[in-house]
C-alpha cells in the first residue's frame, strides 16, 4: 500500500445529536435520505435527515430496549442501563441490521491513586446489552415502521440470548479458530476472560449480503496477522404486531455449523467495519487496541459472488488497497458508508473522537472512492 495519504475532499455536518451519542458514534447506514448512527454508549440510536447537501439533522432518538426486548434491565448506580456498544449496521430490503460488539471490557486507569489503578486494570466486567444482533423494519422513507404495523416480512427482531451472551456465542464456544476467545460460562468464566481491546472477541461491522443473510466483521481476534469475518443465516418466528420477532441460526451443512468463516490478510489489523460497493466488499481496517490510525479500506472485488460453502482464506493479493487517509490527532476511524457527493460516489468516514463535536453538531470526512 502507497504511504502517501489521500486527502478528504468534503466534510459532512450531523446536527442535534445528543452528547452521549454523538461523542461515541461508532456504526453509520443511510437508508433512503435517512442516516441511522449508532454508539458505543447508550440504549439508543438516532434517525438523521437530509437537510441540504452534506447536512443532516437528528430528527428522533431511538430508544433500543423495547423495540428489541433488550435482555439486561437492571440500572446501574447512576440510572443507567448497560450500554448496547452498537458497532456494526447496514440496510437492505427494508431492515435495519445492528450488532453489539458482544465483548467483554477492562477498566482504564483514571484514579489519582497508583495502586488503584493498576487493580482497576484488573477489572473485567460485561454488559448484558452488547449480546445484541438484530434489525428493524424500516419504510420507503427510511422512518421505524410502528410495532402495531409488523407483518411476518416487515418487524424487528432479535437473535435468541441473554444476558449472558447470544446464540452466535454459543455455537462459537466449540470452535477451533474462534472458542478460546469467547467469554467463559460457569467455572470457566475467570479463565476465559479476553476483552475485546486486548484482541478479544469484538464484533465490529455488518454487511448484509441478502435477506437474512450477513457478513460481520471481528475487530479482535486477529489470529496470525489475519482478521476473520462470520457468514450467517437467519430464521424468524413471527410473533405478531407490536413484539419482536425470535431469530434463529440457519445450520450451513457444507460445515456443519450455523456459520462460515472468512480469513482476510490485512497487514495485521483487525475490521472496523463492512460496507457494499456493488458487488464489492469494502472492509475498513484498524488495529484491535484503541490507537490513532490512518483510514485505511481494502476491497475486497466480486465479494458478494466469492462466498462459498465453505470456509474462505483470501490472500493479501486478493485484496486492492483502496483508501490510506489523512489523519489527525486522536481520530479513530469506526464507521463508514458509500455515498453520493457533488455527483459521484463517495466513502463517509464516521469518527469516535469527542473533539469532531461542537454545539451539537458532528464532522465525518468524505475521501473519494476509485470507480470500479
């Protein structure tokens, strides 16, 4: 890959995003002339509209914990639920789709006093909310279609889980590449441990290649230099208007397990998110620790038609490098999407960095993108 940056060419302003959110965006999709974001805090994501070109304005925050019978309640001592971590979103055929990162977490340091610290960095705890896959039903307009109006093709759901973890965890706690990584349950819990920052499991990005059927992309693990997405399969049992659909892990038989897995040689970093470039998949990488880093995307040519019946290792030379970009102190590029700006398709480069928020208003880059 050149080392030469690529500088952005525009930026894009999102205005009256609520703090929280907007100092922790992590997970960007645009249906229609709505962008949905999500963030790493909170039990919420916000619905954004176009108001002219390059600005969007909030126009509702979501509240997740009804729409998707979110499986942990319990407030922490400052009123709080345990936060979602949305870190992964895409549309197609009318749904939302939303991942949590399903990660464990360690504390920071952030005591005056040494030795306190360094027992904080001991700490590590889950929130039960962040085992969340599942979507919504969205309108030609992009707006959240009403629980009372879901029909059996148009509802939110959720994949079954817990508190305690999801389905997808489980069927991965036996697998060769993957098990080692899952948090542990029971007696195992202490020794299976791995926060998603210390290249434990994080799920970070969503594409969806069909109607219920995605592409997510890990963060962490990388294993060997190569990162790993996860093909799944859904099934939904429709509970009726007003309750969110049961979703279920469709088997693969070719494996013989309810999900494929894809290895990418991505110069040792991990996915931080997933979009669709026609048949294309683009990938934007990072590294599993928190670490400014260049926006760098790699695509991934014909992806869509390139999945098999079996478990997939893509190659460096497979992979085109698309985008090394500009970057400034403290950027972590976590999110991005392929858009249309002063009349040609464009990459939107979504930060979590609470420097890019002023008087309720968010900054995202916007880079070219080569035409294929």
């Amino acid at each position: 890959m050149s080392t030469e940056p690529i500088p952005r060419i525009a930026t894009w302003s999102f205005h009256g995003l609520a703090e929280e959110l907007a100092q922790s965006l992590s997970a960007a999709s645009l249906a229609q002339s709505t962008l949905w974001a999500g963030a790493d805090e909170g039990t919420s994501i916000a619905r954004l509209v176009r108001k002219s070109a390059g600005q969007y304005h909030a126009q509702a925050s979501v509240d997740l914990t009804g729409l998707l019978r979110l499986p942990d309640l319990k407030p922490d001592k400052k009123g709080r639920l345990p936060e979602v971590d949305v870190e992964g979103m895409d549309f197609r055929d009318g749904a939302l789709w939303l991942v949590g990162s399903h990660s464990l977490k360690r504390k920071q340091p952030d005591k005056d006093d040494e030795a306190e610290n360094i027992e904080r960095l001991a700490e590590v705890s889950s929130d039960g909310n962040r085992y969340v896959l599942g979507r919504l039903p969205l309108d030609k307009k992009g707006a959240l279609i009403a629980p009372e109006d879901y029909t059996a093709e148009h509802c939110a759901g959720r994949l079954d889980g817990d508190k305690q973890g999801s389905a997808l965890l489980t069927a991965l706690r036996g697998d060769a590449h993957l098990g080692r990584f899952v948090a542990g349950v029971g007696e195992a819990a202490e020794d299976r441990n791995i926060p998603g920052k210390d290249n434990g499991l994080d799920f970070e990005g969503l594409a969806a290649v069909g109607r219920d059927h995605l592409l997510l992309g890990l963060r962490g693990p990388v294993l060997r230099g190569w990162a790993i997405l996860l093909e799944i399969k859904l099934e939904t049992a429709f509970a009726g208007p007003g309750h969110p659909a049961l979703l279920t892990l469709k088997h693969f038989d070719a494996v013989d397990r309810p999900y494929r897995k894809i290895f990418l040689n991505l110069d040792g970093l991990g996915v931080r998110d997933l979009c669709w470039d026609g048949d294309d998949l683009l990938i934007l990488a990072g590294p599993t620790m928190v670490l400014p880093w260049p926006v760098t995307v790699y695509r991934w040519p014909g992806a869509r038609g390139r999945l098999s019946k079996t478990d997939r290792l893509i190659p460096a030379e497979e992979l085109t490098p698309e985008l090394l970009g500009q970057c400034g102190p403290g950027d972590r590029a976590e999110s991005f999407a392929v858009v249309e700006h002063a009349g040609a398709k464009a990459l939107l480069i979504v930060y979590d960095n609470p420097d890019r928020f002023s008087a309720g208003t968010v900054t995202a880059d916007i880079f070219p993108l080569a035409a294929t």
